[in-house]
C-alpha cells in the first residue's frame, strides 16, 4: 500500500519551492519537537494518522508537496543545529530507482520568511543488500554547496522553518519521508 503511486504532478519543476509555501500554505503538518519522522507511506508509530497520504499530498498555495512547519525556537531545538532530509517513503520499492525529489526549505526570523536551501535528488541504484535492491539518493542540484545529502540550519537561524518535498517517478507523485535531526 505504501508504494502506490499518487496523482500525476502538476507543478512545473520549475515552480516547485514557491515562496507562497512559506507565506501562504497550511502546513500538512506543524512540529514542535525535534527529532521527528514522517512518511506519509505507512503509518508509523507515534505517527498522527493524518500524515498517511500516501502520494496525494499539496494544496493552492504549495502545489504537489507536503509541507512540514518546524518551531525551532522550542526547548529541544534551543542552541541546537537541525539536519533536515526529505526523500520518497522507506517503503517505495528499491527497484526501479528512477526516482526523483525537489525538497525547499525557509527560514523565518521573526520579519520575514526566506528561501534556505532548495535540493533536487534523484535515485541511484546500489548493490543488494540482504537480497533485496536498494535505491540510494544522490543530490544532483542545490544552492547551499556542500556534500551532505540534506540541509543543516545553524543554531539561532531562525525561528521557524519549513520544509516541502515532492517524490515522484515517471511524473507521478510518491509517498514522502522526511526527517528532521538535531
């Protein structure tokens, strides 16, 4: 059930990451504790079952992603980097890996929202492990250069933060994880 696909995509790539999902969305799904995971793929423990969407996932203002509000500024997070990472669910198949994600993230200082990073991954196919294939995510584009295969947030960037990530394959949306680590 976790790998079904979900409807057909219907943002421009080159849309993806709008600022209205900062400004104007309605998060899917609003955090104040780190760390967290979501997949909307399976209904995890601890997981609200509102976040098991599977791929039909977006809104108006933050067409064809889910989107993910963070209060950084709670306890947990106080003088603490946070690592964020979004990639297509833990139970989509290893194979076939043509999978592909755009995940954006915004910062909010107390006056204005920004554009933080923004990362477009696709699936590189490994060697089985224990048998079965495994689909690994190689960053292919992002603003902040760095090796890591997600963002991190400095302690005392912001005070807010959002994060939207699609997950597709040929075109149609796949179920999300996304994971937030201090």
């Amino acid at each position: 059930m976790g790998d079904a696909a979900g409807p057909p995509l219907v943002t421009p790539a080159a849309q993806l990451g709008g600022l209205s999902c900062a400004t104007d969305a309605t998060p899917n799904a609003t955090l104040s504790s780190i760390p967290f995971q979501i997949d909307t793929g399976g209904n995890f423990g601890g997981q609200p079952a509102s976040d098991f969407v599977g791929g039909d996932y977006g809104q108006p203002s933050c067409p064809d992603q889910f989107l993910v509000e963070m209060d950084l500024s709670a306890s947990n997070s106080t003088g603490n980097a946070v690592f964020l990472t979004g990639e297509w669910s833990v139970l989509t198949p290893g194979a076939p890996c043509g999978y592909t994600t755009t995940i954006t993230i915004w910062g909010y200082d107390g006056s204005n929202w920004t554009r933080f990073d923004q990362l477009v991954t696709r699936g590189q196919a490994e060697p089985p492990i224990d048998g079965g294939a495994f689909c690994h995510q190689v960053v292919t584009s992002r603003e902040i250069q760095t090796t890591l295969g997600g963002t991190w947030i400095p302690a005392g960037t912001f005070a807010t933060a959002r994060m939207a990530v699609v997950a597709s394959d040929c075109g149609e949306k796949l179920p999300v994880d996304i994971v937030a680590e201090e």
